[in-house]
C-alpha cells in the first residue's frame, strides 16, 4: 500500500518503485555496524552505530531523509533512509530496539522471500526486545546473505545473525 500511494504521488511507476526497492538484495553492500555496552562503555552505557558504505556515485547521500513512521497497533519508529524508500537500511523503535546489516554473499539465495529491507523494516515495528527481532529474523524466508546487528538500548545487549536464504 505505502509503494503504490508513492507511485501515485510521484507520478512514478510502481514497477519503477519495485525495482528501486529490488536494489538492495541484487547488491547488499558491506557496511560497518556495532554494538558496545558493559566495560566496553562509559559508565556501562549501551551504543550501536551504523554506517551505510554505498558508493557516492550512486548519488543516493542527495536524498537522505529520517522518516519518523507511526504505524497504527505498531511501534513508531525513526528510518534512516531517502527519499522515496521505504523499506530500511537503519532505524530505532520506540522501545530502544535499533537494526542494521551488513551484506554477506551467499551460494544460497533466492528471491521468493522477504528482503532483508522490509525484515529491518518489520523488526523495527514489532520488537519489544531482542530476542522478538532476532526470532523475526529467524523464521522469515529470507532472500540473501544477510549480516543483521539488532540491538536494544533497554536491555542494553544486542545479538548479530549471520544469515543466507536457508541457514
């Protein structure tokens, strides 16, 4: 429903805006993330960062844009994204849970699942901790090798998944 009302404000097609959302999967790039907490921090405090390494010829830095998403009966939550995407690449919900990926290339990967961008996406909007998000993860049919990093500023702890469309 959100792509087809983007198409039709923009006046661009929905199949354009399928495939822009497609990009992603045919060409997980290798980011950075992290998460930090305990003795590894000041005063115990929980930090996670994300960098997005896409390459600056893409041109997509023009475009960047935080989307603050109030979905009804889910959680509300910040998308670090562009204009005219709406699957996500980083965000955090209002309960402190934060996502990011790394891309891991992967022999087994098919198409007929949920891109990792609307997993992050889906995490995001119904995660209370951790653990929901990591099982989000776990019992989707996922389409690449995906390196997730799910964190929670509440329970000040994050998980990493290594994943590819099967395993």
């Amino acid at each position: 429903d959100e792509m087809r009302g983007l198409s039709d404000a923009s006046g661009v097609s929905l199949m354009a805006i399928h495939r822009a959302h497609a990009i992603p999967d045919a060409f997980p790039t290798q980011c950075s993330n992290g998460a930090f907490w305990g003795d590894a921090t000041f005063e115990g405090r929980f930090l996670q960062f994300r960098n997005l390494d896409w390459s600056r010829k893409l041109g997509v830095h023009n475009y960047a844009c935080v989307f603050v998403v109030s979905p009804k009966g889910k959680h509300n939550f910040v998308n670090l994204g562009f204009v005219g995407f709406i699957g996500t690449l980083s965000g955090m919900n209002d309960r402190g849970i934060a996502v990011g990926q790394v891309g891991s290339r992967s022999a087994d990967e098919w198409h007929k699942g949920t891109s990792f961008i609307f997993l992050l996406r889906r995490i995001l909007e119904e995660a209370d901790n951790v653990e929901t998000g990591a099982r989000i993860v776990r019992e989707a049919h996922r389409t690449v090798g995906i390196n997730y990093l799910i964190g929670s500023a509440l329970e000040k702890k994050a998980v990493a998944l290594e994943t590819t469309a099967r395993h």
